[in-house]
C-alpha cells in the first residue's frame, strides 16, 4: 500500500469511526438536550452537527470534490432548534456518505493537488487532514456533552480493558 492509499483509508476509517460516535450520542440525547446552551457564548449539540456537516460539504464535496460551495456558516451557530435529533442524525449521515464516497474514489495523485477553501490554499491532503483534525475537536465536544446529559459511560473505550481491541483505528 502506498502512503496515500494508507492516508486516505485511514482518513475514511476515522471518519466514519467519529461519525459513528456522534450517531450514537444522537440517539442518547433527547430534543432538548441537543439544543440545550449553558450560555449564548457555547453551542448545542445540534450546532456542531450543523457546524460539521457544513464543514464537511465545503472542505470535502465542494474544495476536493468540486461541487458548488453553498454553506451559510452563521447559520450552523443561529440555530436554535429547528431540527429533531432524528433530522440531524439523517443530515450528518448524508453529507458524510458524499464525503466518503469521494475519499474512497479520490486517486491518490491529487493529494498534492492545490486548492483553495475559504480564503486559504492548500493541498488536497490537508484539506482532508483538517476536516479529520475538526470532526474529531467535535466529537470530543459532543461526547463530553452527552455524558453530562446522560450520565453515561458510552463505552467507546470498552474495548481497552480487553486483551486485544477490536476497533481499527485508534
């Protein structure tokens, strides 16, 4: 395997290992806890999704992909409960398919390849890399949360206490 096939399949395993964590924090949290706000100056569950999805489609779809870029990024933080969590569960599992099937197509050869995503100019491997390195910031802000609201231990790390894991990618 070369070093891009390695970046890109480990990229598509750790996108859809943190897209599987939020899923599941999704289906923990009720209405209110998803658009619950400690204070004007934090964000909801619901808008990191928001944020992420928007994040995804104009870094990945749109910069690597080449669809048109229509994200309204304020809207992603205004919101305030416009969707179930049912809804955000479907929204961010759509715009992470098109993410992913474009990674899992993309030839290897255009991550060298410059582009240019909100003002900056960048390779395609790091615009893949910072949309891994802020769907993980996220989750982690997702997680944390859920655990607040539930009082649960989600068992994503179950599997250290084992003698062997089970996940793929750490």
């Amino acid at each position: 395997m070369t070093r891009g096939q390695l970046f890109l399949n480990y990229s598509i395993q750790k996108l859809t290992q943190l897209r599987t964590r939020i899923l599941t924090c999704l289906e923990k949290l009720s209405y209110d806890d998803v658009w619950n706000r400690g204070g004007e100056n934090e964000n909801a569950v619901g808008n990191l999704v928001l944020h992420l999805c928007g994040n995804v489609n104009q870094w990945i779809v749109s910069g690597v992909g080449g669809a048109p870029d229509t994200r309204m990024r304020d809207q992603e933080f205004a919101a305030r409960g416009e969707l179930q969590p049912a809804d955000l569960t479907a929204r961010l599992t759509q715009t992470t398919n098109k993410a992913l099937d474009l990674l899992r197509t993309l030839p290897e050869e255009r991550l060298t390849e410059s582009i240019q995503v909100q003002g900056y100019d960048l390779s395609v491997l790091e615009g893949i890399y910072h949309v891994i390195e802020h769907f993980a910031q996220h989750t982690g802000q997702i997680v944390l949360l859920t655990k607040h609201y539930t009082g649960e231990d989600l068992g994503f790390y179950r599997h250290l206490t084992a003698h062997r894991h089970r996940e793929r990618t750490p």
